[in-house]
C-alpha cells in the first residue's frame, strides 16, 4: 500500500462508478501511519503484514467495485491507528497487542490523543460513508453494502480451512444465497460466520448497514488468495459473478429497508 509512514491527505479514497445503489466498504484498506507517530514503534516488517492491514483487500475492493461499476469507500489509514471497524467505546479499538505483539505507540496513548485519532481518522471515515449512504436514501435509493475483508490462512498455531467466507448477521437478504451459490459452485472451501462472526455491535456494517435496515454482507478472502494482482483479478471476476447473480435474482426483496434485529450484544 505504498509508503507506510506518509501523511495521509484524507483518511479514505473513494472510487466513483455509475452503479449509485452498490456501495463496497474496505475497512482495513491501508497500513498507512503518519509519520508524527513514528510507526507506532513497529518495524517496517510488522507493518507490511496483517497486524496492519487487510492484505490484498483494497486491490480487491478496487476491482470488484470496477467489475461492477460500483461505488466504493476504502480506509487510508492503518487499524493500528484505531479500528474502523469497531466502536470508538470498544476496548480493542486502539490496540495495546495486535496477535502476539506489543503496540509500543498504543501502550500509554492519552486521552488527548485518543480523541484526536477519533476525530482525524475513525469520524472522516464514518461520516463519508454516512453521506453517501444518505445522498442514495435522500434520491430514493436503497443501498446494497458490500464489505470486504481478509485473514490470514493461520492464526496463532491453528490453520483455518476456509477460503471464502460470509459473515452475516440477521439479514441474510444476500448472505444465504450467495453462500448456496459458493457451497453448490465447489470451488472453494466457504465459511460461514467463520472464521469471524458477522455480528458485532458498533462494527462498520452495524452502524450503517443493520441499524437501519439496508441489504449487506460481509465477504472474507484467504488473503494468500489476493495477495498479488492475479489472485486478486481471479477472486475479483469469481466474486462478482456469484455476486450479480444473488443481486438480480433478489432484486424485489433488496429494494426496500427491513429492519432485521441483530444477534449482537
């Protein structure tokens, strides 16, 4: 993601198509720290991997949303900074470990400059989203929210056998059909709800997504999946198809807000 310690102009990019009712949503886009935070006391090694970032996620994003002609919003900063993809009140937003390592930058954080992050970062990004969600519903438009995510093969000293996964919380308006879609396909190994849950009180997708009844899913890659520029066209190509499928084929029933409830907590 290019050079990790300079300025960020924005806190997000954004890429612009003619799909208005399709928005994707990169949480973890970026492994970009400003340089007055001297990478938060991290070697360049930690911040190239998933400490930092969604590997592959962002090129991912790009070309899905291009496949698509849709709209998209990706972070500019690392979530070592703060988590996007948290509530500001979550303990885990600004972290003190990321696995089996110590944050140095995060560990005696005040709170003067929790509220700047928040405000620097975590709000500009949030209140993007929240005005393209709001210029769509304000045109009669109902948005479809597509969050891309990914993990890594293995975590701590277990390996995780999906490829692909969904995470959804109660609206499976997308979730349950496309799952079927990529169970029957067979040519991946699909999670479901896993290796992550898909409900999480204050995460990106609950603020905009299911607390106000818009039709989303959350989509999880192996990211030695997208790692390089052709796993990412594969992925992006394969995604999209099964993708437009669940959307033409559920046409009526994403048309409107349903509030669903959440399983969260």
């Amino acid at each position: 993601m290019g050079n990790r310690d300079r300025d960020i102009t924005q806190p997000y990019n954004t890429i612009k198509n003619n799909n208005t009712n399709i928005l994707f949503i990169c949480d973890h886009a970026s492994n970009i720290i400003p340089s007055k935070y001297k990478n938060l006391g991290l070697s360049q090694k930690l911040l190239s991997e998933h400490i930092s970032y969604d590997i592959g996620a962002a090129g991912l994003t790009q070309k899905m949303a291009n496949l698509m002609n849709a709209q998209a919003i990706l972070s500019n900063f690392s979530r070592l900074l703060i988590d996007p993809n948290r509530s500001v009140d979550d303990p885990t937003s600004i972290m003190l470990f990321a696995d089996k390592y110590i944050i140095p930058g995060n560990r005696s954080i005040t709170d003067q400059d929790t509220k700047m992050r928040i405000s620097e970062f975590y709000n500009q990004y949030h209140e993007k989203i929240e005005d393209v969600i709001l210029s769509l519903l304000n045109d009669s438009i109902v948005p479809i929210l597509i969050s891309i995510h990914s993990f890594t093969r293995k975590f701590r000293d277990k390996i995780r056998p999906w490829e692909i996964s969904i995470l959804w919380d109660s609206d499976d308006r997308i979730s349950a059909p496309l799952i079927d879609l990529l169970e029957r396909d067979n040519n991946y190994v699909i999670g479901d709800n896993q290796p992550y849950k898909g409900y999480l009180r204050g995460d990106t997708l609950f603020t905009h997504a299911t607390s106000r009844g818009l039709p989303h899913v959350l989509i999880e890659i192996r990211n030695d999946l997208i790692a390089d520029e052709d796993g990412q066209e594969k992925i992006a190509n394969y995604l999209t198809k099964k993708l437009s499928q669940v959307i033409s084929a559920q046409h009526k029933n994403l048309r409107n807000m349903k509030l669903y409830g959440t399983k969260s907590f």
